[in-house]
C-alpha cells in the first residue's frame, strides 16, 4: 500500500478514485482495457448527465472546461493536472 506524502497527492488520489468508481460502475468494459483518455471520460461525463439531470448550462460549462483543461498530448487519465482531475471528479459527484 502506498503513502501520500502531502495533502495534495492525497486529494489527487481521492479525485481519480471517484473517476475509477464512475468509470466501474457505468462503463466497466474501459476498466479492463486499463487505459482511459479523453474520450472514455467524455463518453462517462455524457452518461452521468442523462442519468441524473441537472441545469443544462452548467453541465455545458463543466464539460468544456474539462477539455480545455485536458492535456491531449498525455492523453491518459493518470497524466492530467489535479485541476483537470479535480473538475472531472466534481463533475461526476
């Protein structure tokens, strides 16, 4: 078992471990390929508002800052800045 060294590991931690819950319990077939990029989480974000339905702009605005915020260049889920997986995992709470 591994050890976080700050608070803020600690909280990127806890922001993917949301992500990896969504990610098993909506699309559990990109669980086992084990690789996620930006289009698993789009398909996921997609998901998650028509299942519970909230304000259409806001979820708009959400999204888009989810993909401004994605680096496509590391596209894998592990590789994204806190801020990028803290607003996906805010997204998906």
């Amino acid at each position: 078992m591994a050890t976080a060294r700050s608070v803020t590991e600690l909280r990127r931690w806890g922001d993917l471990a949301v992500v990896r819950r969504a990610l098993k319990a909506r699309m559990p077939e990109c669980c086992d390929s084990g690789s996620v990029g930006l289009k698993q989480v789009a398909e996921l974000c997609r998901r998650d508002s028509r299942a519970r339905p909230r304000d259409c702009n806001n979820m708009r605005d959400e999204m888009l800052l989810i993909g401004c915020d994605w680096d496509l260049a590391h596209d894998r889920l592990e590789d994204q800045s806190d801020r990028c997986l803290q607003r996906v995992a805010d997204f998906l709470r």
